[in-house]
C-alpha cells in the first residue's frame, strides 16, 4: 500500500510542477498580449476602434475571427497609397 501511495505522491508532485510551468508560461504570454494589446490601441484610430467596439458588441463574425490588429494595415495601406499620388 505504501507503494501505491509513494508512486501517487510522485506522479501528483510531477504534475504539479507541469502545472506550475505552465501556469508561469501562460502568464508571461498573457503579458506580452496585454502589451501589444495596449500598442495596438494607441496606434489605432478612434475610428478603428469605434468600429472594433462595434463589432464586438453585435458579436460579428469578423470580431472573433480578426484579432485587432487587422483593422490597423488596411488604414496604413491607405495613407501609404495616397502618399505617393498626392
């Protein structure tokens, strides 16, 4: 029986320290999102970001399937484009 529980003990204490790892890499990654989160919000328009509110309020589709930085290249696309002829 004491085998049984020692051999439960360390499968548990191996697991844990999984859980831990993982735990320790998920938070840092959750700090590099909520930073780039954070570029991306001043770097966008208030357009763009009225129009992303938008959507994720009506629960579009797009809202989901685009991460926020999408609606920023199409603006940048523009500026660029009418540098040139302007």
């Amino acid at each position: 029986m004491d085998l049984v529980k020692s051999h439960l003990m360390y499968a548990v204490r191996e697991e844990v320290e999984v859980l831990k790892e993982q735990i320790k890499e998920l938070i840092e990654k959750n700090s590099q999102l909520e930073q780039e989160n954070n570029l991306l919000k001043t770097l966008a328009s208030p357009e763009q970001l009225a129009q992303f509110q938008a959507q994720l309020q009506t629960g579009s589709p797009a809202a989901s399937t685009q991460p926020q930085g999408t609606t920023q290249p199409p603006a940048q696309a523009a500026s660029q484009g009418s540098g040139p002829t302007a």
